[in-house]
C-alpha cells in the first residue's frame, strides 16, 4: 500500500480481517520503506526525506482471542451425537417419499471450536434440505466432495458453531428423499458424526458417531375377493331340453362369478396378474359352466382379459339373448359378502368341478354384449407353448378334443436349447383341489405358495377354461372388477345324476413387476362357489303307493269315531232343559196395574175385556 505523508502529519488503516481458528493466537507483523522517486530529485527547494533508523522498519506482534477455556487455556469438549428417523421403516412407493432424520449434537464440555457435523446421504436419496427445531437460522450444509463414493453415498457437512458453548444442544432435521427412478432397495444405512478443531480426551470420543438401519418395505396391500350370483341354483333332474337349442336361454340359468382385486395400498400396484380356472366341462366331459360372451373389466385402462381356450366361449354358437347384465360396483366388495367356495361335487360318484368368481370393478354401468359369429367347427383345445400334445382324443358332446399325452418340447433357434431350458411342474388336479379346500377352510382368500401359477396349470387336461387377466397402475384404495358369465348346463347334470353339491372356480392373484426391484407379496388364492340343489317333485310324488293314502283315510276315520264316542260318553251330546212352572191365578189385582195389548201400549185395568185382551195372569 502507497501513500503520501506531509510533514508533521499521522494516518491511520482499518483493516478488516476473517479468521476462523479462534483458539490459535493471531500474529501480525508490519513493516515500512521510503520508495524515492525515479529521478532523484525533488521539486523546487524540497528536501529528500529522511528515515529515523533508530527504530525498526518491522513490527511484529499476536493477539490472544479472548475464550472461555479456563486458566490453562485449553478447552477441552465433550461432543455428543443423536439421531433417530421418523420411521421405523420405510416404505416405498407411496405418496410420502420423504425420510426425516433428527440429529440432536450436545457439547458437555468446553467450549467446541470450528464444530461439524457430517452425514452421509444413502444410494437411492437426494439431499433436500436441513431445518433447525431451536435456532431461527438452519446450519449450512454442503457436500465434501464432488461426486459420491464408490457405494453411491454423498457425505454432507453442516457448520454448527464457531463456538458451539458449553453445556449447548443444536436440534437439527436433516431432509433426504427417495429417487424416483433408483430408489433404494436395500436396507438404509444412516451415518452421522460431529468433531471440532479441538481435540476431545480419548474416552469421549466414542459418542461422537452414530449409525443405524431402517429397513426397506414395498408394501401393496393387494386383496383378492368374489362372490357367485347367483348364489345357489335349483334345477330339476326330470326336466331335460332338448339336444337342438338356438337360444342360450334354452340350456339353463345364467351363473356369472365375480372377481374383484383392490390395492389397500399404500404402495402402487405396477403390474398384477389375474387367472381364473373356470368350470367348462364336467369330470365326464359334458357342458358345465357354458361360457357365453367375453369376461368384462369395468374400466378396461386398468387391464385387460383373455381366454386361452377361446373355443370354450359359446362352442355351439347359440343366439345370445342378452339378459346377463353386469353388477353394478359402486364400491369395493366387503368380505363378508363371499360365500365360502367348494371344489367338490359330492354325490354316488365323485364329480370334481370347478367355478369362477366374477369380480367388477369400476365406476359401474350397463354394458351390451355383441356376440361375433361363430360356425358350428371341430375344435380341439390348444396346447402351450412348452409341449405339443399329442396321441388321445376324447369325445365332448359331439367335438372331438385331444389331451396330452405325451410332452415334446419345441425347438426354437432364437432361445436356449431345449435341454438347457428348466420346465415347470405341471399342477395336477389334486393340486387345485387342495387350494380350493384351503380356501374354503379360511372363509376368503389366503397366501399361496404352491405349485399354481399362469405358468404351471394346463386346462387343456383338466377340463377347464383358463382365463387370463393383466392388470396395471392400481392405485391406494383402487379396484378392479372382473365379471364372467356364463349358463348351467343342466342337461349334464341330469344325464350324470348329478344330486347337486357346490361347484367352485379357483383365482389366483400375484403382483408381478414394478418399478422398484423388491421381492413380490405371495400370491393371492380364492375359490368362489356355487350351490346346486336338485329338485324333483314329481318323482316324490310318483313314488308314493295308492295303499298309503287309503291307510291315512281310514286312520283318519277312526280317530274321529273315538272322539266322538269319548265326547258322547262325557254327556257332551245330552241336553240341559229349563225347569217348567205352571202360572197361578189371582183375584188381587193392582188398581195401578196395566196390561198390554196390541191397540194400546199401556192401558189401565178398568179397559180389560177379557173376550178381546184373554186370560190375565
């Protein structure tokens, strides 16, 4: 710094300095020089300044900052660090993708000089900010380095004080959110840890770091329920229709089963899968549950179903008369409403069959089903992808069917080899069967975890119909309804004597992809059942023999005449007569006296004439 002095003149400088160690003494020094100008000379008269050289050029000289660290001079800290999460475990998915994590620090000691406070933000979360709970201003946060660790942690420091006092607690929430497109899904480690410029005794320093875990859920509630309508069916096993039908009306009443899946959140449902096993054919092969139009989703941009068998919906191409209507759904279906669900038909011989619940779902309406037209054809039943079937054929009603026998394996060049490929084990029908019973046993749905899957059931050999429905963006407290119908054939269960029982249709539920790589909720297993009752008047009355009724005549004639005799032998047919008195003449007559005759109501006695008025009494 230049300046020029006059003689006898004195110049002060402020100087304005920052440090930030304030335990270490500040040292200054300062020193001074004539600069002589370039020429040598001085303007006019003037002389050439001269320096004192009896006192130094330099000057040096610290400051000691004033402290509260004792007569020694040194403070000594006792730093402490707390934190706990706001949760005990984190849930991803929902709405409220926020973790709070409130660090309390607390000096014990002397005063804490230059006092940080670094914590490490996990892989998955973003830094969102700090908040102090008793300061009016947040500590500054920033992050030490410029890119995160090999493990994908950001390490953050925050100043909290310069000096953080004695005897001080600092409250701090320290904000990190979940990444919407890599989230974590590991459990959460969360680090914290605290140190000043000076240093703490060696036995103190182990409550300055803190770490602990949370654990990492994906929670989707997702909840499987049906219910049959309707719920029972009496059909007669004399009244047979004829083999020529037009009308689908002509073959029985409309059965539809009903399937709802809802998510009770809180986490959203990605994707989810719905299959339905539903009741075509009889253990005999005859026409069970006639499927006549499509399944129907109440809001189609939240799935959409397919039948694998197509040939099974409507096989003998009937006119479809419409008179099925969809169940209106204004809300969810509560559990208390569905019938438990059987999967064996009992009776002189045993007959397994299956049902399937229809769920809706939606805002509710009225749909129109418009049935595509379909020519009377051979059909057979079309086998996966992972076999060919092959060698027997059994005949339904006409159609001839093939079932497999034997398994070969297609060859396909754009996958692996056939042998390195690892098939799955075919479900047998003992396999639904016991799914059914577990069902029923618990009065609803329950957590499978056997060998069903879209994958591992073949209806093509169990004689059923395998509907498949994809399902996708279910939301908290969302549904979705799933409505099949169908008609009881009831020419097959009169020519198999069927003696009625409970047919059920098995469904199984399973969350399958989402955006977060977490292991899946096991599936979801629910029968839903429809009860037959046979009926048959006619045959009861016919059995009755002509003697019977005679009996009944007679028996009935008999205890009448004992009634009769017991009521004529207690007197109840004898009867009581009054006790006569014969009348007495008088000659006292009441001079006040009247008598009565049919001229005049009341005449006196002097009138009386007995020739006209008779004898009086």
């Amino acid at each position: 710094m230049q300046t020029r002095f006059d003689k006898q003149d004195r110049y002060c400088w402020p100087q304005s300095l920052i440090f930030r160690d304030k335990l270490s003494p500040i040292h200054w020094s300062v020193n001074y020089t004539y600069e002589e100008s370039r020429t040598g000379k001085l303007s006019g008269n003037q002389l050439e300044p001269a320096i004192d050289t009896t006192v130094p050029l330099s000057f040096e000289n610290k400051i000691n900052i004033a402290n509260n660290c004792g007569k020694d001079d040194l403070c000594i800290p006792d730093l402490k660090v707390r934190a706990v999460a706001d949760r005990e475990k984190f849930l991803l998915g929902t709405k409220d993708n926020t973790l709070l994590v409130n660090v309390t620090v607390q000096n014990g000691g002397e005063d804490s000089y230059e006092t940080k406070l670094f914590f490490d933000v996990p892989k998955g979360f973003e830094y969102s900010g700090v908040v102090s709970t008793d300061e009016k201003t947040a500590p500054s946060c920033s992050p030490t380095t410029e890119k995160p660790d090999e493990d994908g942690r950001w390490t953050f420091a925050c100043e909290l004080g310069n000096p953080l006092p004695q005897q001080k607690t600092l409250s701090t929430t320290v904000r990190i959110t979940a990444n919407e497109k890599d989230p974590p899904v590991k459990p959460i480690e969360i680090r914290a840890f605290v140190n000043s410029s000076n240093e703490e005794v060696e036995d103190t320093e182990n409550d300055n770091y803190v770490s602990f875990t949370i654990p990492v859920d994906f929670r989707n509630q997702l909840t499987l329920n049906g219910r049959s309508n309707p719920e029972q069916i009496d059909f007669s096993t004399r009244n047979r229709t004829p083999e020529d039908v037009f009308d689908d009306t002509e073959i029985g009443p409309v059965v539809s089963h009903l399937y709802q899946v809802s998510n009770r959140g809180p986490s959203v449902v990605d994707a989810a899968t719905l299959d339905i096993f539903w009741p075509s054919f009889s253990a005999d092969g005859g026409h069970l549950l006639y499927i006549i139009t499509d399944p129907v989703i109440s809001d189609p941009s939240k799935g959409r179903c397919r039948v694998k068998q197509m040939q099974n919906i409507n096989p003998l191409n009937l006119r479809i008369m419409n008179e099925h209507i969809p169940t209106d759904a204004p809300h969810r279906i509560h559990s208390v409403d569905y019938d438990k669900t059987e999967h064996l038909v009992e009776g002189s011989e045993e007959r397994q069959i299956y049902t399937t619940p229809s769920h809706r779902s939606g805002t509710g309406g009225t749909w129109e089903f418009k049935e595509k037209p379909q020519a009377p054809v051979e059909y057979e039943y079309i086998p996966d992808d992972e076999y060919i079937d092959e060698d027997e054929d059994y005949d339904r009603k006409g159609s001839r069917v093939k079932r497999e026998t034997r398994r070969t394996f297609k060859q396909n060049p754009a996958k692996l080899r056939s042998e390195d490929r690892i098939v799955p084990e075919k479900a047998r029908f003992s396999d639904l069967r016991q799914a059914v019973k577990e069902s029923k046993e618990a009065g609803g749905a329950i957590d499978y975890h056997g060998i069903l899957s879209r994958a591992t059931v073949d209806c093509n050999s169990l004689r059923c119909t395998h509907i498949e429905c994809d399902l996708s963006n279910i939301g908290e407290d969302e549904f979705v309804l799933i409505e099949i119908f169908s008609r009881l054939y009831t020419n097959t269960l009169v020519d198999e004597r069927n003696p009625g029982g409970e047919i059920s249709s098995l469904a199984l539920a399973r969350v399958t992809t989402s955006k977060l790589n977490l292991p899946h909720k096991p599936t979801l297993v629910i029968a839903v059942t429809t009860s037959l009752n046979a009926v048959d008047g006619e045959a009861s009355a016919a059995g009755v023999p002509w003697w019977l009724y005679l009996l009944a005549i007679l028996i009935g004639l008999v205890l009448l005449a004992l009634l009769i005799l017991l009521l004529w032998r207690c007197g109840f047919f004898k009867r009581n007569r009054p006790h006569a008195e014969k009348a007495q003449r008088t000659e006292n007559r009441d001079p006040d006296g009247h008598y009565a005759d049919t001229k005049t109501r009341y005449a006196g006695l002097d009138t009386y004439n007995q020739q006209s008025h008779g004898q009086m009494l």
